[in-house]
C-alpha cells in the first residue's frame, strides 16, 4: 500500500488530539518524517490500527471542531490508513466537518415529531434573531443547522450542541428560542429538564413500579451513576444466575423465550446467539446497535440514560453464553448525556470487576469499548455499523456471509440493539418458557414503544404485545388539544401510515404484517388535523435522500427522484397529473425494494407507498379550521 501525503502539517493541538488516543509516537511510520531512504509502503502488521480511525477523528473535531488538511495527514501517518481514505471517512458523517467552524454548533432538529412541535417557527426566528442556517454568529464564535431527528421526541422541539475544546456537548429538550440565542452567545444553560427521566408508562416516583413493566422497572428510580443503587435494585441477579446456568442452558432460555430482535428485523435472538456460540472461529465478538436513528425513535435512549448498567449487563450475559471476550458498544453520536453515562458505568463496572479479565470471580473474560457514531442513520445498518467499527465508511456489505459468520474483523459476531439485549435479564431470571408467557404466541413479552407527535403525554411505553393501537394512543392521554387524528406512523420513517379505521389493530409482529404495516423501531407517531401530511411526506423523502450512502444506484437516484416527485406534488405544479406522479412514486418504489443493497433504500419508499394506499395525498392538506 501506498501512502501520498500533501505538504499540509497538524498543528500542536492536532497532534496531541490524534496522540490522546493512539498514545505518543513509537516509530517513524506512526508520526515522525520518513527518511529518504523509504519507500512509503506500509506492510499489513503496521495497518493494524485502522479500527481506531472513527475515535481519532471524533478527538480532532472535539478538540479543534473541524478536521484539518494537515490533521488527515498526520492521522493517515499514525494509522498507516491513505489520506484520501481518511479524508472519505471523515466526509462520511454529519458530524465530522473538514472545513472551518466555529467550537459552538447548535444542531436544531426539524425532523418529524420536532415539525409537529413547532420546529419551522422556531428555526425562522432562530434565523431572525441570529442569521441563517450555516452562517457564523455570536462574532464567529457559533452557528446553527438544521438537523435531522435528534431522538429527543417525547420533548419536541429539541436541539444538540457540539461543542469544542473543554467543553461537553450537550441536548436541549425542549428548546425554546432565548435558550438557543444565550447558548450560541456560550452562556451556560440549565440542562437539568433535558437529563430527568422522562415520561415512560408509569409515575417516577421511588415508590413500587407496576408489576408489569420490565425494562422500565429502574428508569426514574435508580441513580444511573451508582452501580451500587443498581445492585440494590437487583442488578447483577440476572449475571449470577446466567453463570449458573451455564452458556448453552442461557441460550436455551433465550431461544425458548422466543424473543425477537426489537430493532425492526424481528429475527429470533436466540438462533442468532446459537450460531455464534458454535462457530469454531475464535475471537467472537458481541455488539451493542445503539445507532438508534431512525426518526420518532427514543426508547433505546431512555435505557442507556436512565439503566446504563442494565445495558452493560446485559452484554455481559451476551458475551458469556456466546463464547465472547470483547463487546463493543456501538452508541449514536447525537445522545451526549447517554454517552457520558455509559462511560462513567463502563468504568465502574471495570473496576469493580464486573467487567475484565475475571467478571465477579467467577473464571470468565468480558469487556467492553464504548465507540461513538459521528451522525450516519445508514450506520443503524448491522453490516454497515462493521465498516464504521473498523474505520471505513458506514457502507453496507453484501449479505450473505451474515455477522454471525463474518462479522467484526471478519469472526463470528452477535449484533441486537439495546432493547433486545435488556430483555434478556428478565429471561435469565423468569425462565425462557415464563417469558414466553406474556404476548402473544407470535410476538412474546413485552415492547416499548415511542409515542410522540399530537399526542398529551409523549413518551416511552411498555406494554404488553397485544394491546391495540387505541388503548395504547389512550395510555398516552388521547389525542392532544382535544383534536381529531388524520394518521399514525408506525414503524418511523421506514414504516407505514395507519389510519383511524385500523386504530383497533392488535400491536404485533403478525397483526402488523396482516394490515400491511410494520412496528419496526416502535415509532407510533401521531398527527392530528392540524398537520400538513405532504410537508410530513416530503421531509421523510429529503431524509432518506440525504441519509442515502450513495453505494447503489437505485437508492442514490431512488431517493432523489421521489423527493422531486412529492415537491412538485407539493407545490401543486406536477407534471402532467398527480396521478401521473403517483405512477412514478409506484414505479420508484419498486425499483427500489427489489434492487437496493439494504434496508434503507429497501424501505426508503415505504411510509409514503403507505400514505398514497391510505389515500392521504388526496385530501385537504389542512383542516379548515386549523390554527
């Protein structure tokens, strides 16, 4: 391999940035001047750190808040990993930007719970008060952009601050518009409503919780930065009876559990962890999908910021059934506070032996690394989320060979997102049979699902697989201000429109599929008459547009060519006819489906092939009376 370097050199801060996380340089390959005598070619021993590029950049941009020509160089030196190759990770992810910026940048959401929150006002008197998107403000000192869902729902609108140098980044939930000004001014903002629980499906209160809630049971009640309040309220009962039962009677129960991935894949957890557990091919790893994206989705959140430790856990009991001696922990990087509080718990659990090289004394190996996203939804992608792991773009593999075959580094790997893998502590210590008692026969246990848009009490809600659509919608106080709801979006951005006519649809696996719609993600976002469902359609299109990662063809051009479409819908200028349009749309979509590499561009037409099925594009855009 060859490396080409410009003439551009890092500053003093850069390299301490990219040295904080590689350590100093050993050699002259890792940072000093070659000397005339090289060759500049790099042998495979010396690329053997690549899968530390996504944590170096992420120090340089926090550091310096952007990257450099001269940091690429250099972080291309340390890691042996080509500059371009650097500098086209580096333009991969939202959050990463290679040219100047100010060290205060407000990330202001106009996603859609966010626009049904008010959003647009709020980002044209944002721009009022302080200048358009992208322009500096505050004497060059901030600048806001718009941004994709920020996973802050429930508290719509919201907005995330990446800050460089000392200090955090940080979330504000609900942002107001003083609170936006006096932050991008640096003043210092009172976060505390942002960090508190939020509302989940009963009171937070230290009182007894509803014995039916099972993933909710700590949230609101346990301090999640003492592992010791956690223990008290049974935290590492689950591990001990896991060892107990060794790791083939632990996926036994998990198998007999019939849980399935709640991720939106629904594939059943434990033929994923069999397979794994009996691959001959050491190392296996275990990998926590905490790129919770998709727009309108919270719940995954809420667990790493409220039960951090349950989360660890749960991997624990993941990588000693599996056979595994690394986790890695895969977290989005727009979720400051669930980040902090996960590392602050990694650290704890490490030291008291709870993670390590003898978890509790009890003969077994198991860490964990914290790895940040840096703004990607395609990253969600299990084999995408590999790529970006081991420093290349968040691209999306062919599939097969599956994870469980050749996942991480190319070994046998499990991958489940958070919610699946805190459901696996009350299978350990209830019994895979017990588990499979709760739900329905197809859809086993229980499920959080995110309630946000015209809703009265947004928030996350646990319950049992069967209740309907209705009572789930009246568990969240009914439809807000007393109106009447046009749609829900089940499922998010990748899911379906269901109308007030299938309100009693039974929320499962399987009564999803017979209507045609999808619980995917747990996203049950609601609108009422007030909201314009083609500005909705369009920002879902723009989306999927942008979150594209361009490999194929069908969904680079897909994605463009039906955002297109709904804007001349919207506009009331199409070509030719709607139904013309609507032709195209059908036509796009099937493309599509049938020829994207993955998921996205699979599922990137699917809420508004939905819309246009439910005839929701024909109607008035508003009520007449709407305010």
């Amino acid at each position: 391999m060859d490396l080409h370097f410009t003439s551009a050199v890092p500053t003093p801060e850069e390299r301490a940035a990219v040295d904080a996380v590689c350590g100093p340089p050993a050699t002259r390959w890792e940072g000093a001047e070659r000397g005339a005598g090289s060759d500049g070619r790099v042998s495979r021993t010396e690329r053997g750190r690549r899968h530390l590029l996504l944590p170096v950049l992420h120090s340089v941009q926090k550091e310096i808040g952007w990257i450099s020509e001269g940091a690429v160089n250099y972080v291309a030196r340390r890691l042996t990993v080509p500059p371009a190759e650097v500098y086209g990770v580096a333009t991969f992810y939202a959050m990463f930007s290679t040219e100047p910026r100010p060290p205060r940048v407000a990330h202001v959401c106009d996603d859609l719970a966010c626009r049904v929150a008010g959003a647009e006002a709020l980002a044209e008197a944002l721009e009022a008060r302080v200048g358009p998107a992208g322009a500096p403000a505050a004497g060059g000192k901030a600048m806001w952009l718009r941004s994709p869902c920020l996973g802050m729902c429930e508290r719509a609108p919201a907005a995330m601050f990446q800050m460089a140098g000392r200090h955090d980044d940080f979330s504000l939930a609900p942002a107001r518009l003083d609170e936006l000004v006096a932050a991008l001014a640096g003043q210092e903002i009172d976060t505390t409503l942002t960090e508190a629980a939020p509302h989940v499906s009963a009171p937070q209160t230290r009182a007894p919780r509803d014995p039916s809630l099972r993933l909710l049971r700590r949230v609101g009640v346990v301090n999640p930065y003492s592992i010791d309040d956690y223990r008290a309220h049974g935290g590492y009962e689950a591990l001990r009876r896991a060892v107990q039962l060794g790791p083939t009677g632990v996926i036994r129960e998990v198998t007999d559990s019939k849980l399935l991935g709640r991720g939106g894949a629904a594939f059943p957890t434990g033929v994923k962890w069999a397979a794994v557990a009996r691959a001959p091919e050491r190392p296996h790893y275990v990998i926590c999908n905490a790129d919770e994206s998709e727009p309108g989705t919270f719940k995954d959140r809420v667990l790493m910021e409220q039960d951090p430790y349950a989360l660890i856990e749960a991997m624990t009991i993941a990588g000693f059934a599996t056979g595994s001696e690394q986790g890695y922990l895969y977290i989005r990087g727009e979720y400051p506070l669930a980040t902090r509080r996960l590392s602050a718990a990694i650290a704890e659990a490490r030291a008291r032996g709870l993670l390590g090289d003898d978890v509790m004394g009890m003969g077994f190996r198991f860490d964990i690394e914290l790895r940040r996203g840096a703004g990607a939804y395609i990253c969600g992608e299990e084999t995408a989320l590999l790529n970006s792991i081991e420093g290349f773009r968040g691209e999306p593999r062919n599939k097969p060979p599956f994870p469980t075959q050749a996942g991480l580094f190319g070994k046998p790997t499990v991958i489940n997102n958070v919610e699946t893998l805190v459901n696996v502590l009350d299978i350990v210590l209830r019994s895979g049979p017990d588990y499979a008692s709760t739900g329905t026969t197809g859809s086993t246990g229980t499920k959080l699902f995110c309630v946000s848009g015209s809703v009265a009490r947004p928030g996350v809600y646990e319950v049992e697989f069967g209740m309907t659509l209705r009572d789930l919608l009246a568990l969240a106080g009914g439809i807000a201000d007393g109106r009447s709801p046009q749609a829900v979006l089940l499922g998010g951005a990748a899911g379906s429109f269901v109308t007030p006519d299938k309100f009693d649809v039974p929320l499962t696996f399987e009564d999803a599929r017979a209507i045609g719609a999808s619980l995917g993600s747990g996203v049950v976002m609601v609108f009422d008459d007030r909201v314009d469902l083609i500005d909705i359609l369009t920002r879902i299109a723009a989306f999927f547009r942008d979150e594209s990662c361009g490999q194929c063809v069908p969904c680079r051009v897909g994605t463009v060519r039906q955002e297109e479409a709904l804007q001349r819908i919207a506009r009331g200028r199409e070509i030719g006819s709607r139904d013309a349009e609507i032709a195209l749309l059908g036509d796009l979509a099937r493309v599509m489906r049938d020829a994207s590499i993955c998921g996205l561009g699979q599922t990137a037409a699917a809420a508004l092939q939905s819309a246009i099925s439910c005839q929701l594009l024909n109607g008035k855009r508003r009520s007449p009376d709407a305010s």
